[in-house]
C-alpha cells in the first residue's frame, strides 16, 4: 500500500465532536491553517447532548454564533421535582442570571443540531472536515507533530502540523498514544437515553425530575409538541443482560407515576456513567481536550460545554504562539487552567450523581425527604437562583491561580471572567462584552482613562474601551478608573486598581505578548 505526503498545517484536529469543531472554528479566524479528521461518516445524527450554558454563548457571540444557537434552540422555564409519585416543587427559572449574563436563561440545543451547525460555519470560514480518515500513529518531536492517517480510500498518508489536538473522546487515540493515564471509575447503574413522543403533565416544556426509592427519571424538552428526551435507570434485572436492550427493559415505574404516556420512541440507547480526568492535558506539542481529558456523570449539562471552554482557551494560544506574538510558554498556561476546574467539576457532579441515584439509606433519606422539604423554600429565594445561575453557567469559572492572571480592583481578580456590564447607550456597543468580538487583546476603563492609560495602548497597538462609569458597574464588581487588561476569551488578565499604565507595560513586557492583531486606526473606543 502506498503512502502519500499529506498537506502541512498548523493544528491538525483529531475528532469533529463540538469541542474539535470549536477549537477549528476559533483557529480560523484568528488565521491559523487548521486540519480537522474524524473517523466517522458524517456529523452525530442524535441528540446526545442538551444543554448549551451561558458561558458558551458567550464565547459563542465573540464569534457571530450565540444567536444562531438561541433561535434554534429552546429555552427552559422551570424546572419540576416529583418524588414519589407526587410533583413537590416547581422553580421558575426565567431570566434567572439577569444582569449577570447577556443570556440569563437555560437553553437546550440537541448536539446533532448543534453539530451541524458549527459544520456550515466551519465550511464558511473555509475548513471542510475529512471523514473517513482515522490517526494511526503520531510522533510527537521537539519541532513539529508527524501524524500517520488512515484516509477514506484506504491510503495511508503522512502529515506534518506544528501541534496536535486530541478532540476524540473517551477512548482518544491522541491519548493512548500519549501513553497518558486516564485514572477514575464508572458506575454501578446502567442507564438509557431515550428520545420519544409523548403526552403527559411531564411533557409541558419545562424539566421534570423524578426520584423515588430506587429509580430516577429526567425529562428534557425538545423542540416540537410532545417532543421529550428521558434519561434513567434500566430495570435491575436487565443489567447483567448481555444482549441488547431495548425500550421494554427501561424501569417504568417513574414513567407510570409521573404520568407519562410514550406513544414513539424515535432514539434509544443504553450507558454506563464514568468519572475520569486525565493525569496531563499536553505532552509536547500535543493536547488534550474535551472527552479525551475529562469525561463525568450528565449532571448539570456540564460535559459539552466544558469541552468547547477547553477548545477556546487552547485556541487563541496557539494563535498567539503560532503567529510570533507570544513566547512558546505561553502553552504551559492550558493544563494548569483547564485541569483544575475539570477536576472540580468531575468531583462535584460525582457527589451530586451519587446522591441521585444511591440506594443507600442516607442517600434516600436526603433524596425522599430533605430534598423535598428544602427545595421548594430554595428555589423562592432570588440568591439561591442566580447561585444556581452562576455555578451551571460556568460563569464563575476563573483561572485566578495562572501565571497569566495578575492584579485585584474592585472585586475583580485577575483570572475572573469580565462582568457583564449593560451600558446606557444603544446601539452595537450596548454592553461591555461586544468588543471581544476583536478576539484580541483590549484595556478596558469604567469610568475616566488617563493620558498615560491611552498614550501606551496607541504605543502598543491595543485597543482602549472607556466605559461611563454607572450604578450597574459598581454592582458587578468592577473599580472606578482602575484599568482591566482582557485577554482575547473574556477573562481578565490584569486588574490594576490605580489605572497605572505602567502596571500594562510591565505585564506585556514580561510576558513578551504582543497584541494579536493590528487593530482599525481608531484604537480608543469612548462608550457614550
């Protein structure tokens, strides 16, 4: 069999989930040559997962995606907790993060929809996805990544790519062969997924769970009337089963009294639950993200999102480094940012899992009757829903402890995602987060920028955004006149409380950054 000199890029993408297709879609437009490969034929053709959090549809508008999203998507109202038999509390959950985000709701958005839509944009942005091509091995030198593909016609290939990214799942290739270890464990309970048709108290639009002694039942909307997804346990005699299982093994019993009458069921599978985070997300000029570094249980509509925040964390990285504005070490930022709050998140949704679907007395006690008595009083209370706002969110995700956050003003950390700010003018620059669409480096000031303030942002070719300060700004958190130095994500990287232009140069200096791009001529924008 022959093998062929494949073309050179600067990342080649090893998998076209979500998280690859975000990772592709980033580093194009911040003009990185992108490879992107998945073994598959074609884009997910079921829902898999719902929930797309508010942090992603952040990132998302940086890059013109977030309304897309939320005119496919479906945004939920309320959320329903039955025990037993009986519904003991609705939320409504509304604009529960209102003032906190630019998309205060909960949204779901099946990942085949999804999938498929960040395909178009990605073929728009002039990346088209090889399918069919499979890595077979990959040397992983000082220099450069020399990757061996299996192509669609049975060929073999070999690649050059300056970085490798690992964006292929749970049993990811890139990992293997990494030789990195993947450490965790899996749960006792098999569990199904089902998409169907439906009618019911429990198919309203809202979410619905369901617990009792033994089982669990989530019930997601979907787009279309009658249109739910369901997740639960399967009957315990059917788990050690190994043929396979079908609708009719499904534990009816939630179903029945949450009154819910299946007339179709148009998808069905069947899984087991991990908790795995991976010892290291690089090696070298490798990376790992999304399903390949960290796979937990579904609790909270965490896993997705917290690839796709993987993708863009790496990506304006690899921009930088790539086109000569930052020093390789720039790199060594990715794993320290990522891993941590990976592995917060796997520890947390454990616990919660656990609780859920433990059959041990305390874990009943709690779910039967302390949950049912708290929840209705917590979810009255407006602290505890932006609480819950901002922890599903991810808003509160920060990277305080890096090497490349620095400072406090205000209340604000370097590392802190920017507060969202509503200004008082209308128009396109309505709110503080409609510059990081520049996907660059920028100052911002709430409040007056000094001479010295603009003399070095002109000098150094960032953009400067002043900001009236007002009532809202205080409230989030943020300093009169002190100066926030953004990174190209949203999150801040310096916080300087007296607006010392100095406290800039010595950051950029240190670090060798330059900004990643020449911005427009108009290098001040004064937000009336």
């Amino acid at each position: 069999m022959s093998v062929s000199l494949g073309p050179e890029s600067d990342v080649l993408i090893i998998g076209a989930g979500p998280t690859g297709l975000v990772l592709a879609l980033w580093l194009a437009k911040l003009g990185v040559r992108v490879r992107i490969i998945d073994k598959t034929e074609g884009p997910g053709t079921t829902s898999r997962a719902l929930a797309v959090q508010a942090r992603t549809l952040e990132l998302y508008s940086q890059i013109g995606l977030a309304d897309a999203v939320v005119a496919q998507g479906r945004r939920v109202i309320a959320a329903n907790l039955w025990v037993a038999g009986k519904k003991v509390a609705r939320g409504v959950f509304g604009d529960m993060g209102a003032g906190l985000s630019p998309f205060p709701f909960a949204l779901i958005y099946p990942q085949d929809e999804h999938e498929r839509l960040l395909v178009a944009r990605l073929s728009q942005a002039g990346v088209e996805i090889e399918r069919r091509t499979e890595l077979l091995k990959f040397e992983n030198s000082t220099d450069r990544v020399r990757a061996s593909l299996k192509r669609s016609d049975g060929e073999l290939e070999t690649c050059e790519a300056a970085y490798i990214a690992g964006c292929d799942g749970a049993h990811s290739a890139v990992r293997e062969g990494l030789g990195i270890g993947f450490p965790g464990g899996t749960y006792a309970h098999l569990f199904y997924v089902a998409d169907v048709e439906a009618s019911g108290a429990a198919t309203d639009g809202d979410l619905h769970v369901g617990l009792d002694a033994t089982d669990f039942l989530a019930v997601f909307p979907l787009r279309g009337e009658g249109r739910v997804r369901l997740v639960g346990t399967v009957r315990d005699q059917a788990e050690d089963v190994d043929e396979k299982l079908s609708w009719d093994d499904v534990s009816q019993r939630v179903i029945e009294w949450m009154h819910i009458a299946v007339t179709r069921v148009s998808w069905f599978s069947t899984y087991r639950v991990h908790h795995r985070v991976a010892n290291h997300f690089r090696k070298g000029r490798a990376f790992l993200l999304g399903d390949a570094a960290h796979i937990h249980s579904p609790v909270g509509g965490q896993g997705m999102n917290t690839g796709i925040g993987d993708a863009v964390n790496l990506a304006w990285k690899l921009a930088a480094v790539l086109h000569g504005r930052a020093k390789l070490s720039m790199l060594d930022s990715y794993e320290p940012e990522r891993i941590a709050f990976a592995r917060r998140l796997v520890a947390t949704t454990d616990q919660a899992f656990t609780g859920v679907t433990s059959s041990g007395p305390i874990a009943r006690l709690l779910r039967l009757h302390v949950v049912p008595a708290l929840i209705p009083t917590l979810f009255s209370l407006k602290v505890v829903r932006r609480f819950m706002f901002r922890t599903v969110s991810q808003s509160v995700v920060n990277y305080r402890g890096s090497s490349l956050s620095e400072g406090t003003a205000g209340t604000v950390q370097g590392g802190d995602r920017l507060p969202w700010v509503k200004t008082v003018r209308s128009g396109l620059d309505a709110d503080n987060f409609a510059p990081l669409r520049s996907l660059d480096w920028q100052v911002h000031v709430y409040g007056e920028a000094s001479s010295e303030i603009r003399a070095a942002c002109e000098a150094r070719k960032i953009s400067l955004h002043v900001f009236p300060w007002q009532a809202e700004t205080a409230h989030v958190g943020l300093r009169r006149n002190a100066v926030y130095l953004v990174r190209p994500d949203g999150y801040i990287a310096l916080a300087d409380a007296q607006g010392s232009a100095a406290a800039i140069e010595s950051y950029f200096d240190t670090r060798n950054l330059t900004s990643m791009r020449i911005p427009a001529p108009a290098t001040v924008r004064q937000v009336e």
